[in-house]
C-alpha cells in the first residue's frame, strides 16, 4: 500500500493522509525548470548579439560590473537593509497596533478609521517630495517614514479585516464558558488572526524594499537605491541588472526569515505542512 495516501474501504483518503501533503522527488527539478531556461536563454541571446547589451547584457558584463563596485557594495547593503527593516519593523508594529485599537474600540475606529480610509488609496510614492521636504535630506528620516508609512496601511487594513472574519463560534464558546471581553481579545481573537497576517506582513516586506528605491532614488547619497541612479547616469545597465538581482535576494532572504518564524509560531495551524489540507484535497497537482 503506497505510505502517501491511506484510504478506507470506500476509497476515501484517511485525515491524517490529508494532512499530510505528499513527498514528491521531482519538486525541486520542477521548480527549477523555467529559471534554468530563462537563464540559458539570456546567455544565448546576450552572447549571440541578438539584443544590444546596453539592453541586455551578458552575464560578463555583470561580473565586471559586480568587481567594479565591489568596495561600494558592503556599506551600500548595510545601509539600505537597516532602512528598509526598521521601517518595515515600525510599519508592521504601527499598523497592527492600530487594526487592533480599531477593531477593539468602535471610538477609536471612528476616530482612526476615517485616517487609514484616507490613505489606503493614496500613492505612496507621491508622498515622497513632502516627506523630504518635512524631514529633510541630511537623515533617513524620510526613507524611514515612508516605508514605516506604505507598510502600517497595509497591516493596520488587513489586521482590521483579519479580526472581523474571526468565526463568531470561537466567541461564543468564550462567552459561555466565562471569559471577559479582554481576555477573549486577547487569547481568542489576536490567536485566531496571527496565521492570517502573515501573508500580509510578508506582502509588506516585499513592498517595503520597493519603497526604499522609490525614497533612496529621491533624497539618498548612499545605499543600493543610490547606485542604481549613479548606473542610470552612466547607462551601465550591468550595474543595474547586478542592484536589482542584489535587491532580489535581499528580499528572499527577509522573506524566508519570516516564514521561519511562521513556522514556529503558527506550528498549531493546519498550514503548518506547507500545502494545508485544502490544497490536498483540490490543489495538490
């Protein structure tokens, strides 16, 4: 009997199969598929001449201009990781802080409420001019704001709604058994929607590093944004391929950190085994 899959006499698959997604050797191979033919495709059609490498350069190119800022790079890095997540670290704090005030106090969400209505639809982006006008350009003031700003909209927005779709059962069965409306608060709701923020933290991660390109390219004179306008003034669009992939991985690393940290704290959750139980059911293929 294959180990995967149990099923019972009528064919249908155990609970403890589903819950378990199946182990499939061929997952990474197939991930790794489309890279690797977009990756010999660039070599191909760089090395062939087929586009000018001022639009694609070869991965020569590339090395070439990674040696070239080499001694740039480490203070660059430094300075635009410690931007980007302490903005992104208040942000998350600011926002979910206030979707709780809002959805714990009606006062207080009639009061703020009306705030983050205002600035969900406003381009963040937009707001960078008044920030450096306001902050200035001499301190990272504006770069933190402004990441701290675009990342506590959409925490403090999807914390709000996470605490609303709460199933009205969990409350119930606190209130028949005694609890208080702050104790229920506290061990019911904030439980029941950490699993859900964490795709909105992870989303406002991956925003964050956007921002802080949008705010380096406007007031910064050090940092990974900056390099990329100084490549930008000089057309080298090697050194620009080399920032972006940087800012790539930047990103993934952040990403896979706080995934971790999912895992640990959200263990108890059905997603704990990466597709969930749903997806083994419908989405497993």
């Amino acid at each position: 009997m294959n180990a995967r899959v149990t099923a019972t006499a009528t064919g249908a698959a155990t609970p403890a199969s589903l819950s378990k997604p199946p182990r499939d050797r061929g997952v990474l191979i197939r991930r790794l598929v489309v890279p690797a033919t977009l990756l010999v495709a660039w070599v191909a059609v760089s090395e062939a001449r087929l586009v000018r490498p001022i639009f694609l350069p070869p991965p020569a190119a590339i090395a070439g201009a990674f040696e070239g800022m080499a001694p740039q790079l480490p203070s660059a890095i430094l300075t635009t990781v410690t931007l980007t997540v302490i903005g992104w670290a208040l942000g998350v704090a600011i926002g979910m802080g206030f979707g709780l005030l809002m959805a714990y106090s009606r006062l207080a969400r009639d009061y703020i409420g009306t705030i983050f209505d205002f600035l969900r639809p406003v381009p963040v982006y937009a707001l960078i001019p008044l920030f450096i006008l306001w902050f200035g350009v001499s301190t990272r003031a504006p770069q933190i704001a402004i990441i701290a700003l675009g990342t506590a909209v959409i925490l403090g927005v999807t914390t709000l709604e996470a605490v609303r779709n709460v199933p009205p059962i969990y409350v119930r069965a606190a209130l028949t058994l005694g609890a208080s409306r702050a104790v229920i608060y506290r061990t019911v709701i904030v439980p029941s929607i950490l699993p859900h923020l964490i795709g909105a933290i992870r989303v406002a991660a991956a925003v964050a590093w956007g921002l802080d390109v949008a705010a380096e390219f406007m007031g910064s004179s050090v940092g990974l944004g900056y390099l990329i306008i100084l490549q930008q003034t000089y057309l080298r669009t090697a050194g620009i391929f080399l920032l972006v992939a940087i800012y790539s991985v930047l990103a993934v690393i952040l990403d896979a950190i706080i995934a971790r940290v999912e895992r640990r704290i959200t263990g108890w959750t059905e997603r704990r085994g990466g597709v969930g139980i749903v997806a083994s059911m419908v989405g497993s293929r």
